[in-house]
C-alpha cells in the first residue's frame, strides 16, 4: 500500500488537472505561451501518474481495470472481476 500521503497528493493534481482543462485547451488553441507558463505546474497532464485505485501502488497498472497487477490477480481469482476467467489448456 502507498502512503495516503502519496495518494492524496495524486488526487489533488488531478483536481488540478481537471479544474484548469479548459483554459489549458484554450490558451494552446490560441497559441498564448506565456499565459501557459503562468499556469500552475501540477495542472499539467503530463504530471499525473498512473497508480492503483485500491492500493495505489504505481508500477505494475493495467489501464484497462485501473488496478495494478498484483491486486488485478488477487481479485481474478476471487472472482470478483467479470468476464476473465484463468486460462487453461
């Protein structure tokens, strides 16, 4: 598990990331540099991580189910993800 700290910090960049979407969007479109750089700098796309959404461990992701894969195993097992079964031959 990571620290909660280290969550939390991901959550609120991507709030960031979020709330500032569309002025991003617009000063590109009109090619305004310098109205970029004033921008704050976790407001960035770029910055953002992809980590775990249960344990928010950041290696290992699977962007398709959103959770690393250690814990992707551990739940496919269990049964608790639909529609993925263990491969067998």
């Amino acid at each position: 598990m990571a620290k909660e700290s280290i969550k939390a910090r991901e959550r609120k960049r991507e709030a960031l990331v979020a709330k500032y979407a569309g002025k991003r969007a617009a000063l590109k479109a009109a090619g305004d540099y310098i109205g970029l750089d004033k921008l704050p700098k976790n407001a960035s796309p770029v910055r953002l991580h992809n980590r775990c959404k249960l344990t928010g461990r950041p290696r290992g992701y699977m962007r398709k189910f959103g959770i690393s894969r250690v814990t992707f195993r551990e739940m496919a097992s269990a049964g608790k993800i639909p529609g993925v079964t263990k491969a067998s031959w």
